[in-house]
C-alpha cells in the first residue's frame, strides 16, 4: 500500500491519456483536483466516504476553554472519544429543535449517563467555522496582529487580515480598490498590523515557499499568544470548530464502568496537565488542492484519478458522443474506488450499533453490563 502523490500521477499513463505535458505541473494539478472534488462529492461515496479519507487525530483540549479547532483538511468529525469513552456528535440543528434541550451548555441538564451517574452528558456539539486555532482574549483588550514568514524567501509576499477594531469593521485602501481589512507585507524579522482588533473575522495570504506564523500581541504589555499557522499552499484560513460539553476534569478516571471500582487514571495524567483532557476523534478529512509535485492525494486509487481526470477531460468537449465517453470513464472510476474500498476495509465485518431500548440508558430498564 502507498501514499499517492501528484508525482505518481505525473508518471502515471494519465498527463498522456489526457494530452498533456507529464512536467506541466500547473495544467495536471487541474485535471487530477477536479477530478478528486468529484469523486468525493459522488452519491456513491455515501457518508463514509472513499478508502484513505478517514483519519484518526488527538486533541489536548483546555478544560475551561472546551473548543476543538480542527486543523486545515477536516471536513467534519464523525466520532468523539472524550478519556477513553465515546460520545456523541451533534450537529448545529440538533439545539435548535422545537421540544428539545435547547443551545448547551445548559447549566441543570441532567440524566443518569455521562462520566459517572448523575452528570450531565458529555457531548460533542458543531459551531460556526473559525479562522483562528485560538480566538483572541478579548479580557485583554484590543489586539495587534504579529506575523512571522518561516522562509526567508517569503519577504515580501502580503496577507489580508480583517476583523473588528473599536466596534467597527475595519477597512483600507489597496490601491485605488477599497478592501474590508488590511494587507501587511511580510517583513524580517516580522510584521506588524497597524490596528488593533477585537476579533479576527478572516485571514488570506498568497501561496508562500514556507509555514506563515500569527501571534495576538498586546500592545501595552507586550504579551504574545500563538493562533494561527498556515501552510504554504494555503490561501485562506478556515476551519471547523466543535464545542465539548461538560468535560470532565483533567485525570478523568473509567469509574463509571461498575460501582465501587477503584478510580484509574484514564487520561489528562500524567501526559497532560490537570486542566487538560486528551480528546480523540475520528475525523472525514476534505479535499486540500495538489499544488505541488510532492502534495497527498485524498483519492488513494491511482486509475481511480486518472478515469476520472479523463471524465473531467471529455465533459469539457462540445460534441454527441463526449457526454457518453465522460459518464463511462466516471463509472469506471466509481468501480475502482469501491474495489480498493472492500480491499483494504472489507465488506462482510461492518460496525454495528443496536439500540433496542432507543435513547434510554440501560441502567434505566434494570440492566447491568459489565
């Protein structure tokens, strides 16, 4: 098993089949991230997805402050592991329901699941998207922004910050075009932006040879704080964000499997600090654009990409017989996918989840697991 890479497509019969240059970086990278959009936005793909697009990640999340950011290439997080024990995941609709519990946290919401009987139940619940890995203090007061280019070759290059200085959106001139933010040209040893901010409401820079660095920095004091790291290819910042509710403490303990067990520690101990909890998710990652010859593919099958760039090739024809020659490829393409995906996954040992009590915890209906 390999990790494909557009270079493995560049040697590939693929630049060939469709015509072109297997050095033409630019024209290729077109054809294979069309094709990798459509094959994971296919009906086919149903929610699980394609083989390779699901991966396992680890958050040290702060107690008083339950945010997950994801990282750039999370579409979503399917599945929550809070100390060793899976929670759920609820999406933004979920609080929102006429009869239901209403936007957590809701201090008083009890039932007899969770991290221990009586607590309220530990729950993964979808926000608003966030531009930032960590928001601004806002105890702090307005803040600068301080940016670092961790190539040297990146001097020069500008990114847009915008967000919301004195209660107002800030605006400025690039040129005789107005802007809704302010562009900072990259500088050694680094930059500086001239307001100061409430709140970041987005961040774009141009595609750099290296990691672009940003730090809140109070103007007073002088105090900086990491939120934000970009990467080379990335032009835009923009992640998902999901709130945990009801964490538990920081050496969390598996007490909750049979009563008068002897606490264990679990997780936060001694790996993490007290305040701390280690979360685990399972996360559907998102297409991120092949920039370069070096750049992972999201499709993992490599004939896969190349009927599928051959769909995208023939659908741009303006003929009769283009259409059908385009449907056939993408259908040969859907077949190769679900091939790898019973090869490397299987189809005969699913992961099953039976409730026949519904909602209702087991301990409600007198039964006991051990």
């Amino acid at each position: 098993m390999r990790r494909l890479t557009l270079q493995h497509f560049m040697q590939s019969r693929g630049p060939q089949a469709l015509g072109v240059c297997s050095g033409d970086i630019g024209k290729i990278a077109q054809y294979v991230n069309a094709a990798q959009e459509r094959l994971l936005y296919a009906k086919e793909a149903n929610e699980e997805g394609w083989n390779g697009g699901w991966a396992e990640m680890v958050f040290s999340v702060d107690k008083h402050l339950p945010y997950i950011t994801c990282p750039r290439g999370v579409s979503r997080l399917e599945a929550v592991d809070v100390c060793g024990r899976p929670v759920p995941v609820q999406n933004q609709f979920y609080e929102y329901q006429l009869f239901g519990n209403g936007r957590m946290p809701r201090e008083g919401w009890r039932r007899g699941v969770g991290f221990g009987r009586g607590r309220r139940l530990t729950q993964g619940f979808s926000r608003n998207n966030a531009c930032l890995f960590q928001d601004l203090n806002p105890l702090n007061g307005p803040l600068q922004i301080q940016i670092y280019a961790v190539n040297p070759a990146d001097i020069g290059k500008r990114v847009l910050v915008q967000g919301v200085s004195n209660g107002r959106i800030v605006t400025s001139q690039d040129g005789s075009s107005t802007v809704q933010g302010e562009f900072v040209v990259l500088a050694s040893p680094f930059a500086t932006t001239v307001n100061t901010y409430e709140c970041i409401q987005g961040v774009q820079k141009d595609v750099t040879a290296g990691e672009v660095q940003f730090f809140s920095l109070d103007p007073i004091w002088g105090i900086m704080e990491p939120v934000l790291t970009m990467e080379p290819g990335e032009t835009t910042a923009w992640y998902r964000r999901y709130y945990i509710n009801d964490m538990p403490r920081g050496c969390c303990t598996h007490d909750w499997f049979y009563p008068g067990a002897a606490p264990q520690p679990q997780c936060g101990c001694p790996y993490t600090p007290r305040e701390r909890v280690l979360v685990t998710a399972l996360a559907k990652l998102d297409l991120v654009p092949a920039v370069y010859a070096t750049d992972y593919m999201l499709i993992q099958s490599l004939e896969a990409l190349v009927e599928e760039s051959l769909s995208v090739y023939y659908s741009t024809k303006q003929d009769g017989t283009s259409p059908g020659v385009s449907a056939a490829h993408h259908l040969n393409a859907i077949r190769l996918l679900i091939g790898e995906s019973t090869n490397y996954q299987g189809k005969n040992s699913p992961a099953v989840q039976v409730k026949p009590f519904g909602s209702a915890s087991l301990d409600r209906v007198n039964i006991g697991m051990i």
